[in-house]
C-alpha cells in the first residue's frame, strides 16, 4: 500500500475579543457552564424613565475532567504572573465597594422585621 499526502485547508474562526466583567458558574452532572458576561450602562433618549444596560455574554462548557486541567493551569499562569510582577491584589475601588454594599445590608436588616406574624 503505498501513503498519499493529502492537502488540508483548515479555516480557524477566531472570534471577537472579549472583555467580562462578571462571571457565572453553573454545571450539571456531564459539563460545567461558564457565562462570562459584560454588563455596560447605555443612554437611550427614547426611554428617560428607566436605565438601559447592554448584556453581551459568552459560554465555555467544558466537561469535568477538561474544567479540572485548565484550574491547573490557570494556577500555574498565576503563580508564573504573581512571580513577574507581584502579587494581585483586590483593587481598593472593589474594596470600598464591598464595604458600602455590607453596611447597606446591615441597616436594611435592621428595619426588615424577621417574622411575620
């Protein structure tokens, strides 16, 4: 028998880059669904009584076993980063944020009664 060369076009759609600021993650027994999201606020003249916000999103499923290598990598990645240009820490805008958003949930507490009866 003898070996044919056989030529191979192969046509590699890249896609658009994505930036996300917001990310879920769900799975199910076979695969695990991550919903990376870019949530952005828009001006619509039409409509002056509510906000508008913009939803993009893209999925990643990836079974299990694929989910569990990439965590592999991605921890090397970081630590590869961490090494090369210090640690990442969470930005002090995040922090203060996160600071707001607990004090607001204490004095809501406070005023929703815990019973109704």
């Amino acid at each position: 028998m003898s070996e044919e060369k056989q030529n191979v076009s192969l046509h590699i759609n890249d896609g658009d880059a994505f930036y996300a600021n917001e990310v879920s993650i769900n799975f199910n027994p076979s695969n695990f669904f991550i919903d990376f999201k870019c949530i952005s606020p828009r001006i619509d003249p039409r409509n002056q009584n509510s906000a508008t916000f913009s939803l993009k999103h893209n999925v990643i499923i990836l079974e299990p076993y694929a989910l569990k290598e990439m965590m592999t990598l991605m921890k090397e990645l970081v630590e590869r980063y961490e090494k090369n240009f210090g640690k990442i820490e969470k930005p002090k805008a995040a922090k203060a944020a996160e600071k707001l958003s607990k004090e607001k949930k204490k004095s809501t507490k406070e005023k929703t009664p815990e019973y109704f009866g």
